[in-house]
C-alpha cells in the first residue's frame, strides 16, 4: 500500500515543481485567404514536443490560426533570444 502512496507524491511533486511551470515553445503557424504566417512563442504545460503540439493546436485555432510545427521545447533561459523574432507573437497564445 505505500507504494502507490509514494508513487502519487513522486508525481505530484514533479507536476508541482516549479521546472514544469516553466516550459516554452516555439512555434510556426498560418492563416489562409490571403496567406499569412508567424513565428511565434507560448508558454506550455509540458517540455514536450508533442504535448506542446497537443496544447497550441486548439489555441491558435481559437484565434484563426492553424499550427505548421513545434520548432522547439525550451525553458525560460531561451525567452529573451526569441523575443525580438516572436514579435507580436512573443506569449500571445
């Protein structure tokens, strides 16, 4: 019985810790007639590609957006280097 206790407070510990608060994408995306695409950066609940993927497809298709590709996943130590590039697009989504 205590290792399944222990096993929840492993995992709630990780998804609490303050590294997983702090993961970031960077993302291409597109709208069409007329076509228009962005490079754009989002805070993400994962520092996953895939996840990350999984969690910008339905934000930026909120805004009219579709999502090209995941460029990377990175965490605060990469904002200020993409922030110039990102633009408007810098944690709009």
């Amino acid at each position: 019985m205590t290792r399944p206790t222990f096993a929840l407070a492993a995992l709630l510990a990780v998804l609490t810790s303050p590294a997983a608060a702090e993961c970031y994408a960077d993302y291409k995306a597109k709208q069409d007639d007329p076509l228009r695409l962005h490079y754009g950066v989002a805070q993400v609940s994962a520092c996953d590609k895939g996840a990350a993927e999984a969690e910008l497809q339905p934000r930026l298709a909120a805004g009219g957006w579709t999502l090209l590709n995941v460029l990377s996943v990175f965490g605060p130590e990469g904002l200020e280097e993409r922030k110039a590039s990102a633009g408007d697009y810098f944690l709009r989504f």
